[in-house]
C-alpha cells in the first residue's frame, strides 16, 4: 500500500465542498479577481504536477521545481485569505497542511495519517534530500492537485461560498502573515517569507479594487500601505536580518486597524473562533475573547462571581485532608506557579507527575494539562478534584462543606439568581477567577503599541524568537503559546526529545515521561504523540521556573542550550517523531542573551480583570 492509499480512500469517501465549511451556509457568486485566482492556482498546480513528473525523470533540474513551486504557492498566496477563511478545514488539512503526522476522526474511529499539501512540499522540495524523494514528491503533489480538483469543479457547480462580513477574510489574513508567514513556519524549507508575504498582500490590494462591496468605503489609506508593504517586502527579503517590529509596526498593525473600522456587520465567527475582531492591535487585552474558551458566558461574569471563585481558588478546607488549595500549587507571587521541579502532592513526601504551569492567560487554551487530557477549563478543575495525589476528593464532597459555611451560602444566593450551591454554580465562580488572569500588559505589548521603549537587546531577541531561533513556529504570537492562529481554536503539543537533565549533563538521557500518548483521550492514542507535550505560554517566563513539564531546567539559557543543539534527537537520542527540528540552531553567545532580554519583557503579573 503506497504512503497515501489511506488518505485518498478517505478523502474520497468524506468529501463534500461544504463539509470544509463549518461557518457558513449560503451560496453565491464571488468577485472576478476571486475566479481568476482560483483559475490560476489550479493551472499552476496543473503546471507543478507535470514539473514534479519531470524531474523524477530526471528532465529538469531541482532548481526548475523549486521555481515551479515558488509560483504554485504564491499563486495561493494571493487567494488564500479567500479559502483559508470560507473552506478553513479543507485548507487547513488538504492544501496547506504543517509538515506533521496528525490524527484524523472518521466515525468513532481515528487515523494517523502522514502530511500533505504545500508546506509538506516546501519542506522536501528545498531539502537536501529532494533528489532521494521524487516518489514521495509525487504522491504528494498528486493527492494535492487532486483534492484542489475536485474542490474547484464543486465551487463551479454550486457557486463559492460568501460570509457576512467581507472584511474578516482580509484582517484574519494580516494576522496569519504575522504569525505563521514571516516567522517560517508556513515555508519551512525555502524559508520565502518576503516574497510569499508579498503576494498575500497583493491578494488583498486586487480584492480590494475588484469587489464592488469595497466601494462604499475610502480604500485609498489601505492601497497606500498595502503598496508600501509590497515595497517593503521586495527589498527586504532575508529571513535572518527581517525586521519583524519594523513591519509590524509600519504595515501590518496600521492596516489591520485600518480594516477593521470598515465594516460593522456581524462577526461571522463567534462560534469558531477565539479571535476578538473588535481588537485594533494583536498585542492588546482584547486580542482574544476569554468567553470563548470556557463555558462561563459574558452575561453571566461580574465581580461578585470572581471573587467568590478567588475565595474557593483559596481555600484549603476543600480539599479532603483540609491542607491542599488551588493556590498551593498556583502562588499569584510566581505568577501562579510554585518554582518546584514538581509539584507537592498532598501525600508527604511526594509530588504530583509534573511541574506547575502559570494560570495567567491559562483560559486562552482549547485543551488543558501538559498531555492535553482536558477539553475546557472546567474538566481541567475536575481532574485535580478527584487526582489523588491533588484533592483527592469529589464534587459531592466540596459543595457539602460549602453548603456547611454561612459566608457561602450568603456569597451563592448574592450571585446567583437560583441562589443554589451546586457543581454548575461552584464551576462558573471558579472558571470567572482563572480567566480573569490577564496579562497582556507587559513591557513587550506596551512597546508594540508604541506605549514605551525596550531595549536594542530585546528588539534584536524578539526578531531571533521570531526567525532564526525558530521559536514563534511553536510559541505563536501573541500569545506565544502553541494555539494556533489565525483562528485561535486549537493547540499545539510537541515531542521536543525533553532530557532528564540539561544539556551539560552527559550523556544525554530521555526523561521517562511519555506525555500524551498516556493521557485518557483515547483517539489520541498513536505513536505520535508519545513524548509530546502541550506548548505552554512563555508569557511571565522569567517567573515559573524550573523549565518543561518535568522541571529539570533552572535557567532560560539551559533551555535555550536544549533547543539550540536541536533537542533530544539533535543530541543524538533515538526518537520516533521529534516535531523540533534535529538540527543546531547556532545561536551565539550573544543572541542567547538577546533572547533571554526579549523573554524578560514578556513579564506582567501587575492586573487582573476587574
């Protein structure tokens, strides 16, 4: 059976033009710049397929298919705020798909099933190794031209899909150049940034002239920039020496405002997506929506409910030996860690499996724990309730203490309109005090929003987490964390190759810990994610050490030392399915400590939400 037979089999039993559509239902006819960009992706497709023929004959040399394949992805480029936003599974899976194994449902089955698409071509096709791949370029490249195929004869016979807002497309774009664009991580072998981001822009520039809808508004601001960014993209196109605050700053954030005060129809994306499109900046408070990450609704939330969560966040008497509260593990002067290795278990003289993580901005996540074994925020307080190394308790028993305090029974009926004390009422109080743990107010967001100043150290770090160290592939900004933008619905985990000790411990040695691969979800039982781990936040970073879910890093710069040697396959270890990269990043001495500058103006424990 060949590397793709599954898929395909799959593909062609599943697929339906709008089962790649989760938002929107309604048919019609999209502008001419919209069909001849669909038109022209396909016939560069057409033109890769035959190239890619070519060359496994040995007919044309692999500089020829790189050109070929530059022009097929900027061809997408240019449509891809189009279809990434009307069809963003089919895009997200089959056209543009990160270079990873993944796990695929079908029924109450699951599959792991090998990449596909123009990232996992990118990679092979500007490799080393691209002479040695032709049979796997092949597959790949047919099984893509194939599902494009049958995608673009099913929009011809029933029409393309439109949204309410035609403005979402376009701003959702700016925020995936800005995050998986200029960072690599959409162009992992030809690292393309500049030109690729270039044609992404000028996607948008033709849009904007094209659509009859764009007329009733001055557009004049957003040509003027979008014009300045290609310019300024053409004559910057290095990946190392980028200046990803300068373009931030002088194209993508002014445009992103600039869009957003066109339109004021409905947000087409509430129930899909965490994205706050109210926001003007990425790296304000409101970049995210908290509400979309837990069950607790807006109408519902208010000062009395979180500080009624903050008392039970406290409170020791509900844990079942009466010494272990939320905040034993979770210290608000360690930005809500506890600086163990791991943390105390409430038996003496052991720990729990795993270090501590920050709850500051911990609601802005679609899975929880470093195996991901909690779907909301709500689960992840259930597991430590009944963990018996934790609470080791039950529902049943922290509401009938509860039911036995006359502060919270007063507390209970002041908030809520039922006045019970329950499981609901007693999750929604202590989900409202976790997610009002904000922290975007850093010396970082500040000098992104040109509030203040930081230093050429830490200008220089933020430009080397985001190009040559490789880090905003996996801490994706803004949050920089591993949920994944543009959309913010889903997270990231990684197998890193994570050691029992640093790197100047030798020999190297795999620390023990299988990460989720163990966990309780069972579809997510594969090979794959054995030793993978959920890609917490680096916000606050300077705060919550010791490092990685097992605590056996005490400084940035180890860490920075395991990931500049590659991680645990980079320092020779065995590993089925490293995500890292297994090649040295070759920071020097200096760039770690610019790194680390950067890393420390990310620190903000000063508010909460009131």
């Amino acid at each position: 059976m060949k590397f793709y037979s599954l898929l395909i089999a799959a593909a062609l039993t599943a697929f339906t033009i709008m089962s790649f559509n989760p938002v929107y239902k309604g048919i019609g006819k999209e502008s001419n710049m919209i069909n001849k960009g669909m038109d022209d992706f396909k016939s560069r497709l057409e033109q890769l397929k035959s190239n890619v023929y070519l060359f496994a004959e040995d007919k044309i040399t692999v500089k020829e298919l790189q050109g070929s394949l530059r022009n097929t992805r900027n061809s997408y480029k240019e449509v891809e705020f189009y279809i990434a936003y009307h069809y963003p599974e089919f895009a997200k899976t089959h056209l543009n798909a990160a270079p990873l194994f993944h796990i695929e449902a079908a029924g109450t089955s699951a599959y792991t099933l090998p990449p596909e698409g123009l990232q996992v071509l990118d990679e092979l096709v500007f490799s080393e190794e691209a002479s040695q791949q032709k049979e796997k370029i092949k597959e790949i490249t047919d099984f893509l031209y194939n599902q494009y195929a049958k995608f673009y004869a099913s929009t011809v016979k029933n029409g393309l899909s439109r949204g309410n807002n035609k403005t979402l497309p376009l701003r959702l774009e700016l925020i995936r150049i800005y995050t998986l664009g200029v960072t690599g991580f959409d162009t992992p072998g030809s690292l393309n940034i500049s030109e690729e981001a270039a044609h992404a822009l000028l996607g948008i520039k033709e849009y904007i002239h094209d659509d009859p809808y764009f007329k009733n508004y001055n557009i004049q601001k957003a040509d003027y920039i979008l014009s300045e960014g290609i310019s300024y993209l053409s004559r910057n196109k290095d990946f190392e020496t980028f200046d990803r605050i300068e373009f931030y700053k002088k194209y993508i954030q002014p445009l992103y405002e600039e869009l957003g005060s066109w339109d004021g129809r409905p947000d087409d994306l509430k129930e899909f997506s965490g994205w706050n499109v109210s926001s003007k900046n990425l790296f304000s408070s409101d970049f995210l929506d908290p509400y979309f990450y837990t069950l607790l609704k807006p109408a519902e939330d208010n000062p009395e409910l979180r500080n009624l969560g903050k008392d039970i966040f406290y409170d020791r008497n509900l844990s079942s030996n009466g010494k272990m509260s939320c905040a034993s593990c979770h210290l608000p002067e360690n930005a809500f860690t506890d600086l163990k290795m791991k943390s105390q278990s409430n038996a003496e003289g052991q720990t729990v499996l795993r270090n501590s993580p920050s709850l500051y901005n911990a609601v802005f996540a679609k899975r929880f724990f470093y195996d991901m074994r909690a779907f909301y925020l709500e689960q992840q307080a259930e597991h430590v309730i009944y963990n018996e190394h934790e609470f080791n308790t039950s529902y049943e028993s922290i509401i009938n203490k509860l039911r036995t305090k006359p502060e919270y029974k007063k507390a209970f009926r002041t908030v809520f309109k039922d006045g019970k004390v329950n499981k609901q009422n007693f999750s929604k109080a202590l989900s409202s005090y976790v997610a009002s743990l904000y922290s975007f107010e850093s010396d970082f967001d500040r000098f992104m929003r040109n509030e203040k100043e930081i230093s050429e150290d830490a200008k220089k770090g933020f430009n080397l987490f985001m190009g040559k160290a490789n880090c905003a592939t996996c801490h994706f900004a803004p949050h920089f964390s591993g949920l994944v933008p543009p959309f913010y619905n889903e997270n990231e985990s990684e197998v890193l190759g994570i050691t029992k000790k640093p790197v100047s411990y030798a020999p190297a040695e795999l620390d023990s810990d299988r990460g989720r691969v163990d966990s309780p979800v069972k579809k997510e039982n594969s090979w794959i994610y054995e030793n993978s781990f959920k890609t917490m936040t680096v916000r606050n970073i300077t705060l919550t050490r010791p490092y990685f879910h097992n605590g056996a890093f005490n400084t940035l710069e180890e860490v920075i030392d395991f990931y500049n040697e590659g991680g645990g396959e980079g320092m020779g270890l065995p590993m089925k399915n490293q995500t890292l990269p297994p090649y040295k990043l070759n920071l020097t001495p200096t760039e770690i400590k610019q790194l680390v500058a950067f890393l420390n103006t990310l620190t903000d424990i000063s508010k909460t939400k009131k």
